[in-house]
C-alpha cells in the first residue's frame, strides 16, 4: 500500500466530513432518533439510485453518484454512532459531540480500510466502480438479513463490519470518481 492511498483515504473522508458538518449545522444531531434499521434502509436507497444512475436510469433529481457516495459513507458512520449509543427520541447531543463521536467512527472505519488494503494489495483499484455498487447492495442485503436475527449469526461477522464495508466500498468509488485528485 502507497502512502498515496493512504492521502487519498483520508482526502475522501475530509470530504464527506465537511459535508457532514455543514449537514450537522443546518439540522443539528436529527439522526439520533434513526434506529440502525432505519439507516440501513437509507443507505440502501442511496445505492439503489446510484445503480440506476450506473445502468442509464434518467436522473430526474440532479444528485450524482458522487454525491450519493458520501451520503453512504456519512450514513455508514452515523449507523456506527447509532449501534454504540442505541437511538434516541430527540436530538441529545451537541454539534461538537456529535463530531467527535463521526471522527472517532471515521477513524476506526479508516484504519480497518488500510489494513484491508495492505492484506489485499489494493485489488480495489483493478475493480469496476460498479461492482462497488453491487458489493454495497450485497452488504446491505446482510445487514437487513442479521437484523432480522437480531445479531444472532452462527458464522457472519456483524452489523458493524457490514456498515464500514459499505463506507469502504463507497470511499473506493470516490476516489475513482476523482474526488480525491
């Protein structure tokens, strides 16, 4: 792995954060009251509208696939925040916490990326950009299936893995989109 991914991890991820932030300004921490479920089911419609877009779907909306790449990375963290902290029924934490509680999420989803990509040999790069869609949707299809278990898997890894798969899936179809040039 080159130090120039690792830039271009982390550039993709200032991305969605700014975003995240101005977000967080405009609505403050409204997602609090989302349970998993809920975030599951949006990043879901994040990624079937990209894979419309992907097979020539009219775009009646004017959103981009970049720009619903980074609501499934923002979506991603916030779903990690929601399974630590369980949802609430109003907005319960500030704005400043509400970031930090992002980053540290981004954070741990980051280093998981890296490690991947070392393990992996950045196989990521040789992949189509819509193949990231499919292995989103694959994930999401997952998730959706041990939350009906309520977690209780034999084998799978859990809710958690499946969510920041989804981020780093998403975060390789950024930078091939060149949002990290």
């Amino acid at each position: 792995m080159t130090n120039d991914t690792n830039t271009q991890f982390e550039k993709t991820l200032a991305v969605c954060r700014e975003l995240f932030g101005k977000k967080l300004y405009d609505y403050g921490a409204s997602w609090r009251i989302m349970r998993p479920e809920s975030l599951t089911d949006q990043i879901f419609i994040k990624a079937k509208r990209i894979r419309n877009l992907e097979t020539g779907a009219e775009n009646m909306v004017g959103e981009d696939i970049v720009s619903e790449l980074i609501g499934i990375v923002n979506y991603g963290i916030i779903a990690l925040v929601q399974l630590e902290l369980g949802y609430s029924d109003n907005c319960d934490i500030t704005p400043d916490k509400a970031m930090e509680l992002y980053d540290a999420k981004a954070k741990e989803t980051l280093e998981l990326m890296k490690r991947k990509n070392h393990d992996y040999n950045e196989a990521w790069r040789g992949m189509r950009t819509t193949s990231y869609t499919d292995l989103i949707l694959t994930k999401i299809w997952r998730t959706k299936q041990i939350e009906e278990l309520k977690g209780a898997t034999k084998v799978s890894e859990g809710v958690d893995a499946n969510y920041m798969d989804m981020i780093n899936y998403a975060v390789f179809g950024l930078i091939k989109n060149g949002i990290a040039d």
